[in-house]
C-alpha cells in the first residue's frame, strides 16, 4: 500500500505566488531530485492554491491583495500556499529517503534553499491515512 504524506507550505513575505511556483518548479524540484537520488519518492506532486491578484482578502494580512478563491470557509483558513503530497511505495521506502536527505550535508543544501522562499515556521506535515476514490464510470 502506497505510503503518503501531505505538506502545507507557505511562501515567504514579498514573494509573489509566480515566483513562488518558479522557484518550486524550476530551483526546488531539480534540487530534492538531486539530493534525494534513488531514494525520490515515487510522485512528488504539488498542489497550488489559486490566488486573485488584486483582490480583497478578509481575516488576513499575509494575502490582503491576493486572496484564494475560497468555496467554503475563510481566507484565514487557506493562507498557505501549496498543498504538497509525496507518495512512497512503502513506509520502508520513506524511512530511507527522509534518512538520506536528512544527513547533516543534504539537509543543509536543501533548507538553505527552501529558506529563500518558502516560510519554514508555518510548514506543516501529516502522514494520510487511507485513500479511497469514487470514480464516474
């Protein structure tokens, strides 16, 4: 049974949200490619929130002009930036990758990264549970 962890980031105070997903996409992922080596996970997927430039947001003062097209609850509920999921064959499997990219070198090079636009002290991660989907048919 695949093995699946849930991160929500944030981006860092003056980066907007498309330098933000740039830095991700194109600084970021080569970099935990890199240092993770055979041990990446088996999908590193990133989900975006959808933010309106310009808009008027309430409850917060982080996105006050680029509030998330939110369908149900508050702005102050979706200020992060990026649901981020990676998914291992195995718990096994995560062990080894967070061991090898937790070692003092790698974990260095790749939080010294991350500090450049990702704001580290609201990060936050969960292991799921059970995935059950419902398809039309």
């Amino acid at each position: 049974m695949p093995y699946s962890i849930l991160f929500f980031v944030t981006r860092k105070q003056g980066i907007s949200m498309e330098e933000f997903k740039a830095h991700y996409e194109n600084i970021h992922m080569p970099l935990l490619k890199e240092v993770a080596g055979p041990h990446f996970p088996l999908a590193h997927t990133r989900r975006y929130i959808h933010r309106a430039e310009g808009g008027q947001a309430e409850g917060t003062t982080r996105n006050a002009s680029t509030p998330a097209q939110v369908l149900l609850g508050t702005q102050a509920d979706f200020d992060y930036d990026a649901i981020i999921e990676l998914t291992f064959a195995s718990e096994a499997a995560f062990k080894e990758f967070f061991q090898f990219v937790h070692t003092p070198e790698k974990a260095a090079r790749v939080t010294s990264e991350e500090d450049k636009f990702i704001d580290r002290s609201l990060m936050r991660g969960v292991l799921l549970g059970e995935v059950v989907t419902t398809k039309n048919e």
